[in-house]
C-alpha cells in the first residue's frame, strides 16, 4: 500500500526506494522513523535522543517523525486480534 503524505504536514520526512528499503526517514539523513519510535518507547526524551543516538538531529525533526506516524496510525484501519473477556 502505498501512502502519500503532504511535505507541507511533514517536511522532515522523505521515503526514497534507495535509503532504508523505502521506508520513512529524516530528510538528509538514513535515520529512520521507526528508529526514532524504538527509543521514544523506550522511554527516551527528544533531548535524549539528540544527545546520546542522533546528535545532527532537532526536536522539530523528532517531533514530525512521532507526528507522521501518530497520523498513518490514525488513518490505518486496524483488525482488533484481541479477544475482550
């Protein structure tokens, strides 16, 4: 499936075919969103992240990467395998 996003919404973020297999980056770099999810789960703050992973980042990137991915969330239509008891 294919998802189109506005550079207007999202100006950090960029998909090229030839860095990260595709899959959703910071603009300029190879540090994908999903990298920066992983430690936002595991607890780390944005000041975290730039000053011990990813120090050529700002919070502004950080914070459109958590954005993109809070938004193809929210659209995503999602089959519930929970069983409710």
């Amino acid at each position: 499936m294919l998802l189109a996003f506005s550079e207007m919404t999202h100006p950090h973020i960029v998909m090229n075919p030839t860095v990260g297999h595709g899959k959703p980056c910071i603009r300029g770099t190879r540090i994908l969103v999903e990298n920066l999810l992983d430690l936002v789960a595991q607890g780390y703050t944005f000041d975290d992240i730039i000053r011990r992973a990813y120090p050529q980042l700002t919070k502004e990137q950080i914070a459109d990467a958590v954005a993109y991915a809070n938004e193809l969330l929210r659209n995503e239509e999602i089959e519930s395998t929970l069983v409710s008891a």
